[in-house]
C-alpha cells in the first residue's frame, strides 16, 4: 500500500484474508493506494461514506451499502437463479468496511461487523458502476434516412431460411435490433403462417384485438387505422402503459392501388433535433403525457390510457430507448402548466418537421408473402 496513511500511534493486524504482503487499511483514510508501488492500472481511496476506485481509465465512486448490496458471494446471490439471496433491508445503512485489497483483478472489502468479505471483479464494477454505465449504449442502433438505408442494402431474410436455421433468424434480429426494421419474404399469405413467424421473434402479446388480427378500411373498430383516410407518421399503442416493441404487418391481399407503407426512423429525426435544440429534445423526454384509446363500437368497449413523454431516454446517459408519437390518440394536455404546454407545443413542431423531411421517408409496398 502506498502513503503514509496509518494515524500516528495505532497498530495493524493482518485480516486472516489478507496475503502477508496486504495491509490493512483504516476507512478514515483518505490518500490513494495502488495495487503495487510501480503500477498505476488500479488506484483507490476511502472517504467516509464511499470508496472511490480508478481502473480502465474509469473513475468510480460506491457507496458502501451498495457495495454490500451488490456482493456476489454464496450466502448473498443465488448463481443458479441469478437472483439476490441477501436481505437488503438487514444491511446497516451506516456500514463502512473494516479492511480493503485490491489485487491486478479483484477488489476484496471486509464489510462489517460479522467479518463478511465481498469480492468484486475490477472488469465488472467498470461495467456496473454508474460511471461505467454513462459511458455505455445499452442498444447500439444505425440511425437513418431513406438514402442512408438504400445505401445500406439491407437485405430480407427468406422465410424457410428464417424459420429452419439459426442463421436466418440472426441475420433477421440483427437487421431489425440496427434499423429498427427488417423485411421476410416468400411467406405463406395466411394469419396461420404469420402467427408461425411472429412466434419465431418472441411471445406474441394479447391485447384488445386479440394476439393476431385483421384488419382493413371497414370502420370494424374505432380506430382510423380502419378507414381509407391516409395516416401521418406515428407509432402505435400509445396507450398501453408499455407500448408494444415489435409489430408484424403482413399483407395477405391487395388489388388496384395504393396501400404504400410510409416508414421513418424516429430515432435519426430525434437526433437531428438533440443536436439543433437540446433544450427542446429535453423538454419532449420530460413532460408526461396522457395517450388514450377510446372504443364504443358495436360490442367494443374500450378505454385505455398510457401515460408518458414523446422521447424515453435512459436518465443516466440520456440513450434514446421508446418513442411516444401519435397525433391521433394523444389525450388533453392536463399535465403540466400553461407555460410548459408552449415550449412543449414548440418542442413538438421541431420534431415533426424532422419526421416529415421527404428525405427522411421510405416507401415500401407490401405484398402478400412480404
């Protein structure tokens, strides 16, 4: 250990869990101490309610009870289950650990009073570790525009391909995890065979129309997604207090014209408006809104309410992770004062003039087995 951090007139005692060449080091320190004299790889320091460790050009600060929280020991985490046996709510929120070691890849803390030791892996606090978290994108994307994605010639994925092997499936999920998109073809043009494919992604998700449904300009529902009125950019299921993830659209049958799919990569557009007006991507990610579906058709009964901002960023990197846009279903604005409700008005206007940029517009035409 290095520096003279040993109050004047005390004594040590090496911890039974201490190599002979380890010291241990009072939580009243405060100097830093490295895992060798010649090596600056790792360096850490207690303070009085947390320790602050550098490693992988990473500095990171944990609280003490999170450190006794997190402990990846036998008697605390269930590795079977991957789930925490310890009781949180036992910990003392005054805990400080007695002694501290920090080797070339492991932290090791004598955490309190009953003499447990916690062991962490330095790779895993950088990832687990708020710093570390800052500097990670949970979902890495490929944001877009129409040319970006003709560009990319992005292919589809052949239905037996996608269904048969493990490859069709990957190429699939790592088209649609990029873009946001992505494209089967030589599909059998029945709700059956759809309802194979969707099955193949994930569990398909019950709601107020069923798990698989159609759906065509009959007015069956009240929804003007069921009439022959054209429909502006917007995502789907605003409502749901979870909108829906992945959606599946399949055209079993289409004659004469029309019935052009307009797509456009809300993420590229949030972008652009990030970069432009900060302020206003701000704005859009903090007011909450109410969106609702409201039903009285036939014997359809319905009204839903989903309550949440245009933009869903992740607090601690402000990652752009879900979209509520819908012009249609979104509610009265009751949420927030007048003032609030003008800068959002205006917030609002930025972005939709990002969404209905003609360059940022991909056409598709489906067709039956696409």
């Amino acid at each position: 250990l290095k520096g003279p951090c040993q109050p004047r007139g005390s004594t040590r005692h090496r911890a039974p869990w201490l190599p002979r060449d380890r010291r241990t080091v009072p939580a009243a320190a405060a100097c830093w101490h490295h895992t060798a004299p010649e090596s600056l790889k790792c360096a850490w320091q207690l303070h009085g309610d947390h320790l602050e460790l550098r490693y992988a050009n990473t500095l990171m600060r944990f609280d003490f009870v999170w450190l006794r929280d997190h402990c990846r020991s036998a008697s605390c985490y269930n590795a079977k289950t991957n789930q925490r046996s310890l009781d949180t709510a036992s910990v003392d929120l005054g805990i400080k650990p007695k002694a501290v070691r920090v080797d070339e890849t492991t932290l090791f803390l004598n955490a309190g009073p009953d003499g447990h030791v916690t062991r962490y892996g330095l790779e895993w606090l950088v990832k687990n570790s708020y710093e570390g978290q800052k500097q990670q994108v949970m979902h890495p994307r490929i944001l877009w525009n129409a040319e970006i994605y003709r560009q990319a010639q992005v292919p589809s994925v052949d239905c037996q391909s996608f269904l048969e092997t493990d490859e069709g499936l990957k190429e699939f999920l790592q088209n649609f995890l990029l873009y946001g998109i992505a494209f089967v073809e030589n599909v059998a043009p029945t709700k059956e065979d759809t309802e194979i494919l969707a099955e193949r992604i994930s569990l398909i998700r019950e709601t107020i129309y069923g798990r698989m449904w159609y759906f065509t300009s009959d007015f069956s529902r009240g929804d003007t997604a069921y009439t022959k009125l054209a429909l502006d950019r917007h995502t789907d299921t605003t409502y749901f207090q979870e909108p829906c993830g992945i959606q599946v659209f399949h055209c079993l049958k289409h004659e004469g014209t029309g019935g052009r799919t307009l797509l456009v990569d809300g993420f590229y557009a949030a972008e652009q408006v990030l970069r432009q007006a900060p302020d206003q991507f701000e704005l859009l990610s903090k007011v909450p809104l109410k969106h609702e579906y409201v039903e009285n058709v036939g014997d359809c009964h319905n009204h839903m309410i989903g309550v949440g901002p245009v933009l869903n960023v992740y607090p601690w990197n402000n990652e752009l992770y879900l979209i509520r846009y819908n012009n249609y279903d979104r509610a009265v604005i009751n949420t927030v004062p007048y003032d609030v409700v003008h800068r959002w008005y205006a917030a609002h206007r930025t972005l939709t003039a990002e969404l209905r940029r003609p360059e940022n517009e991909l056409w598709v035409k489906l067709k039956p087995g696409k």
